[in-house]
C-alpha cells in the first residue's frame, strides 16, 4: 500500500507498480491525503500492469459524490479488467474540513448513504433517491463495470455498516491481539488490516515511526481508537500537543510500546512474522504499508525487493 503522505512522481508510481507486480504480490493500493488522486495513480497501475489487484485505501466520501465514486469505480473496473477496488472512508475534519473546506458533519451517516447509493448506481438500473446528504432523480450508470467496494473503518458501528454494504472491512493501526474483538462484526466481508511499518531500527527508524503515530494522533478518532487500545494517556498528550502546534511534542508522546504494538519498526523478518500473526487471527488481506515518514522510497525498495 502505497500512503497518500508520501510524494512520489507519477513515472516512479507506474514503475513501483510494475515491480510489485514482477515480485509477485497479490495487491497494490493507493492512498490519499492532500497530494495525488488515488484514483489517478491506480488508473496509472492498471494500464502498466496485467493481474495485479488495485484499489483505493481510502478515498474520503465528502469531497466526491456517490456518483462521482460510481463513475470513478466504473472506469477504473473496466480499465484494469476487473482487478479494482474501491476503498472508501470518512478521513479526518482536518483533511476534509481544514484542506477541503468541506463541512465534516455526521460520518457515519454519509457513509451509509453513500453505501447505498453506490448500490443503486451498480444495479445499472434507473432510480430516484431521498436522502440527508443526496437525492439524484431518474439516475443510472450506464458504463457497466462494477468493483468491489472496501470501507475503512475503526470503531464498531463503522464495522458493522462495511460488513452490511461492503465487499470488505479495511482497518488501521490495529494490534494483533485487539482484531479478535472485532473480527465478528465483519460477518460475511472480508477482513483485512492496514500494516504500517518502518524497515531499520537505528534512531532515524524510530522518530518515522513516532512521527507517523503522532499523525494520526492528531486525530480525534485515532486518539480514541489509541484509547481504546490501552494507550489513553499518550492519546491525551498527543492532542494537547497538536493543539499548542507542538509537533515535536506530540511526536514525545508516543512511546516504544505503542510503535511496537501498532506497526513494525524492524527488518523484514518481523515484518513476515506480524503478518502471519494477523492472518492466523482470522485477517484475510494484509495491507502492508511502508511508512511515508522518513525514507519513504527506501522502506518501499526494503518491503518490495525483500519480502
């Protein structure tokens, strides 16, 4: 999985994507911040490459209507031959609302709206809809190609709303051990998790990996879900840095115990051994995703030369 923090050119983009490929990985997915559209970039994959399976993780569903992402969904399914997903989430209000401008009002209703929706557009079937957010009248898609559908989510009802109207449940920063609890709300959707990881383990290694966690840290969201996980005191610090802009700040609060619970900062040895972990828990697709702070190129050339 390739972040939507990391810069990368579009060139370089195509030719990872035909490595990947050549290395025999099953999927490639794209994420997106404030840089290059996921949409664009996996378009890009799909044209270079022959069975590798593509998706988004995540675009957000503020800133694209329902039928935007059909559209997107459809030409990028018809592009790749059928090997597109398309990742879904709710993001962040920083992102969406501070970057976008974009009011971040009630996701998980927008969510399921635009869930519901995106099934009407798939059933190439002509519709009126009444909803909070949409109400298109006499609709239909008439490019007849549909992806699969993948939502990320982090708490319970997210869960619950991915395995009703989702072909898949993608979560994030998630330890082995706490997957269990989680793993029933899936019900009939695949399962599968977003693994960050930073390939070394000097000092350089492991401030790309506070920095990462104290990203998401940044979030009210993630703060909770740290929370959650045991790690409420550093959740709390975190936030009260990003709130006085103290980046360095936030990046103290993370400590050694939550990098190694909720990433792999390591060779690539503990990264295959995380891996398995999570697939002997009942995790069907690991998303690994080398962390965009610090030598980003260099912990993708680490992941895709040596895993």
């Amino acid at each position: 999985m390739l972040s939507g923090n990391g810069d990368l050119s579009s060139t370089l983009i195509a030719s990872i994507s035909q490595k990947v490929e050549e290395r025999g990985f099953y999927a490639l997915w794209f994420g997106e911040t404030t840089l290059r559209d996921a949409g664009v970039l996996a378009g890009i994959a799909a044209f270079v490459t022959k069975k590798l399976v593509l998706g988004t993780s995540i675009i957000n569903v503020f800133t694209r209507t329902p039928g935007q992402l059909a559209m997107l969904g459809a030409t990028l399914s018809e592009l790749s031959g059928g090997r597109f997903t398309l990742g879904l989430g709710v993001s962040t209000p920083s992102i969406v609302q501070g970057w976008h401008g974009v009011n971040y009002e009630r996701p998980l209703k927008r969510m399921e709206e635009t869930l519901k929706l995106l099934k009407k557009y798939f059933s190439f079937e002509r519709f009126n809809y009444q909803g909070e957010f949409f109400s298109p009248t006499n609709a239909r898609l008439k490019l007849r190609s549909s992806p699969r559908i993948a939502v990320a989510a982090l708490n319970p009802k997210m869960i619950q709303l991915a395995s009703q109207h989702a072909d898949q449940v993608i979560l994030n920063l998630y330890p082995v051990e706490k997957v269990k609890y989680v793993l029933p709300l899936t019900k009939s959707a695949e399962s599968s998790v977003m693994l960050y990881c930073v390939i070394a383990s000097d000092e350089k290694a492991l401030d790309a990996a506070k920095e990462l966690l104290a990203f998401y840290g940044s979030s009210q969201a993630y703060a909770r879900l740290f929370a959650s996980f045991g790690f409420s005191e550093e959740a709390k610090a975190m936030l009260n840095a990003w709130e006085r802009k103290d980046r360095e700040g936030a990046k103290r609060a993370v400590t050694q115990k939550m990098v190694e619970d909720l990433m792999v900062l390591g060779d690539i040895k503990l990264l295959r051994d995380r891996v398995k972990q999570y697939h002997e828990v009942g995790i069907s697709e690991v998303l690994i995703a080398p962390s965009p702070f610090g030598d980003f190129l260099g912990n993708i050339k680490a992941v895709v030369e040596n895993y």
